[in-house]
C-alpha cells in the first residue's frame, strides 16, 4: 500500500516555503511513486525555486498553468497521478517527521476516503499569523472523535476509488473546496480520519491585508457551500457558524492564554469584530455581485 502512493503539491507564490515542503515529504518513511508540483501562475519566484527542484529530484513533475484557484490545481495533478493514493499539500507545510507512517493505516478500514493530520502554526512570531494560526489549532483542539466531517487540503491524503467516486474537486470554489468534497465524500457513506498525532506546520498570512483576504475568500466559500448543501449552514466539526460569524469564544481566549499569548488574547475581541467585518464584505460580495450559482 504504501508503494503506491503520488503527491500533489498546489503553490502560487510560495517561493520562500515550497523547498521546505518538498524536503518533509520527501523525508517521510515511504517511497513516493510520484511527485507532481503545481504552479498555479505563480509571479513572486515560485517558478524558478520548482524548476531547480525538479532538476534535482527525478520523481518531482513541475507542472506551470494560469491562475485558475486551488480546485483547479489539484484537480490537474490528480488527473496527471497514477497512484492508488494520493497525497496533497499546500506549499505553505512542513510535513512533521512519521506523518506519513501514521495515516495509511488509517486506510486499512476500506470505509476510510481521506486521512489527515492537524496544522500547527510555523510563524508564531508574528501578530497576524498567530491570531489565524493559534485559532486554526483551538478549533481542532475541541475535536475528540478520530473521524470528522470536514478535512482540509492542507496535508492530506485520499484513496483514488473515493475520488473516482464522489468525482474530483469544484472549480466554482477558490477556497472551501476542501469543506465541499468532504460534504461529497461524506454523503457517498466514506469516513474522514483525523490523525492528532500526526500533524504539519503551516506558514499563516503575516499582514493584515493576507489576513483580511483570507477571512473575505472564506465568507465568499462558505456562501457557495451553502448554496450547493443547504444543510450544511451550521458548518461543520472544524469550522462551524460561529466561527464564521466571529463570535467571542471564552475557550478560545483560554486557550491562547494558556500557550502564554495572554496579550494577544486580550486583543480577540479586536481579531473578532476585525474577522467579522471581512465576512460580512464577503457575504455581501457572493450575495450581490458574484452571481455564482451550483447543481446541487
């Protein structure tokens, strides 16, 4: 099982993480089959850092397109990949060493159509990182069955048959994506693993431009995946309504308190009103302007 496995690593303008990505995938225990890179019109440098890479490493594909959004990547290197299972990560992790050896066995229950581990932060230096990053973890901290109903494409892994079957990702979502396959999967009778011992670090937007863009793309998802699974307007195990609608949480401010953050705990209820504007924006926008509409 494990000799059959491709990766598929999805970057636009990852040029000063994308290295580090590649050397924790390829330090995992397994030998990979195959290792596609996506370039998704890249114009920071992202491009010349994957053609040396894979000039370096024979098993690496660098595979360069226009920016068409995250779905369209991966559903590219999913479609060029030929292994029973197939690994996707974002050019912003660092795999954690043994991650790979602790979610195929997840896959030895054939109910199993993807397993994943959690993200940590990797920036915590910095203000905005650590707001996004620390509220990522808290989300996942609450969680306490093994199997959830909402995966990301951050550092996961999913068994080619369930793909073939619940069909690839929606190019109509830029973001949520993630949320809308699990949904698919999920509703086909497949289970989601979540590995808590296995995990990677992630690199959060350290502007507060990146991090208001991120909440608007998020607002604008969530109104897709809403449209497309109305009974899915509570959200989900990882990130439910009040999440979204950036309501103050007391365990969220404990929990940055406890990782010694006391100050920036204090500063949530200035992150929420800040998260709550930029999914207002993003409601707004999806409802009024985009005009995006799904088959349900």
């Amino acid at each position: 099982m494990e000799n059959d496995i491709s990766a598929i690593i999805t970057v636009y303008n990852k040029k000063n993480t994308v290295s580090r990505a590649v050397k924790s995938l390829m330090d995992q225990t397994a030998a990979l089959r195959e290792i596609f890179i996506i370039d998704d019109g890249s114009t920071d440098g992202s491009k010349e850092v994957i053609r040396k890479l894979a000039a370096a490493h024979a098993n690496i594909t660098p595979v360069f397109q226009e920016h068409c959004g995250i779905a369209g990547s991966l559903n590219k290197g999913i479609s060029l990949s030929k292994g029973e299972f197939v690994i996707v990560l974002d050019g912003d992790v660092i795999l954690e060493d043994g991650w790979l050896g602790k979610l195929m066995p997840c896959f030895k229950d054939t109910s199993v159509a993807a397993a994943s581990g959690v993200t940590r932060l990797a920036n915590d230096r910095n203000l905005w990182a650590l707001l996004g990053g620390y509220s990522a973890e808290y989300r996942q901290s609450k969680i306490k069955s093994p199997y959830v109903d909402h995966l990301s494409t951050c550092n996961t892994i999913y068994r080619r048959a369930s793909l073939n079957r619940a069909g690839l990702f929606d190019p109509a979502f830029h973001y949520g994506q993630d949320n809308d396959l699990s949904y698919r999967l999920i509703a086909a009778g497949y289970k989601l693993a979540l590995r808590k011992d296995a995990g990677c670090l992630h690199f959060w937007p350290e502007t507060i431009g990146g991090f208001l863009r991120q909440r608007f793309n998020g607002a604008v998802g969530r109104m897709r995946l809403i449209k497309k699974h109305p009974g899915r307007w509570k959200g989900d195990m990882v990130s439910d309504i009040r999440y979204f609608a950036g309501v103050p949480q007391l365990g969220e401010i404990m929990f940055f308190i406890k990782r010694k953050k006391a100050a920036l705990g204090l500063f949530l209820p200035f992150f929420y009103l800040l998260r709550t504007c930029a999914w207002m924006a993003g409601v707004f926008y999806e409802n009024h302007l985009s005009g995006a509409s799904f088959k349900k």
